[in-house]
C-alpha cells in the first residue's frame, strides 16, 4: 500500500504540467502541509527540489518528496485533479476505510 493514491485524471495533469511547465530537472513533485498558525494547516501539492531533510518515494511512476514529520496529515490520502467549470486543481480526498 502506498502512503498516498493518485486518480488516473491526477497522474493525467501531473505529467501534463510536468511537460509544460518546464519544470527543472531533479525537481519532483512535493506533498506537504503548509502551515499559516497552529489551528490552520493546509494541504499542499507542486514540484519542488528535494531538501536535507526530505524522503522521496515513488507512486505510480511519479516521483513524490515529502517531509517525514508531515507525513502523518496526508496518509492514506487520494489525490484528484477536478476541472469544474474552468476552475481546476487538486483535491486530496480522505480515503474511506
């Protein structure tokens, strides 16, 4: 089991945006938390460069780097790409167990 799951229009938009976006090599695609307060923590995904600090995995073929202390707020977490009325983006969706 991985620690996150990518629907196939996910997988779809990482590769598109990872060919058109000129992304540079070595950077992969991040998975974290971002932080505004201690009571508002919210889920990020884009490509980035891998830190000291950073594990990376591989899911589906993609190349994911996380921070192992944050691993705990999207585990087991889906990953989706909507485009709903010319508003896209990712979604994580809590997986039913």
């Amino acid at each position: 089991m991985n620690m996150i799951e990518f629907t196939p229009a996910a997988k779809e938009a990482i590769a598109h945006y990872k060919a058109t976006l000129q992304i540079p090599e070595g950077f992969a695609l991040r998975v974290g938390i971002r932080q505004k307060n201690a009571q508002d923590k919210g889920l990020l995904i884009g490509f980035d460069e891998k830190g000291e600090k950073d594990r990376t995995a591989n899911i589906d073929g993609i190349d994911v780097i996380y921070h192992a202390g944050q691993i705990f707020f999207f585990a087991g977490m889906i990953i989706d790409f909507q485009d709903i009325d010319g508003r896209k983006g990712f979604k994580f969706i809590e997986k039913v167990r």
